[in-house]
C-alpha cells in the first residue's frame, strides 16, 4: 500500500481490533486529534478508548507524524 498525505498530519496504524470502538475514519481522526501529538501518548490514549469501550484483548498500534 502506497500513502500520500496532501498535507502535514499525523498517521495512525492499528489492528482491525480497534474499529469495534472507533469504527469510522472520522471518529479515529477525532479521537487522535484531541491526544498530544507523541507516539506513546496517541496509543496509550486509542488504549484507553477500546477499554473504555469494552475491549479485552490487546491490539498494536503504530503512529507517526510527517511534515
């Protein structure tokens, strides 16, 4: 698969468990942008969001930003 931002933003990678909590693009936009712009942050923050939301298994979830 070949990405290619039009812009400055960050991007995230993760496990299909996660859309059973932020199933669309659009809410894992809006979940990303209101967590501090840091790779450990972003997931511990998507972490949290699943558990709140009942996940009980682990899931990986890479992030970078690019300019």
């Amino acid at each position: 698969m070949t990405v290619r931002p039009s812009g400055p933003g960050r991007i995230v990678v993760c496990s299909d468990g996660l859309h059973h909590y932020l199933p669309g693009a659009n809410e894992l936009a809006a979940a990303v942008s209101g967590l501090p712009p840091r790779p450990l942050a972003v997931a511990q923050g998507l972490t949290r969001l699943a558990l709140e939301g009942g996940a009980t298994t682990t899931w990986r979830s890479p992030y970078c930003r690019f300019r």
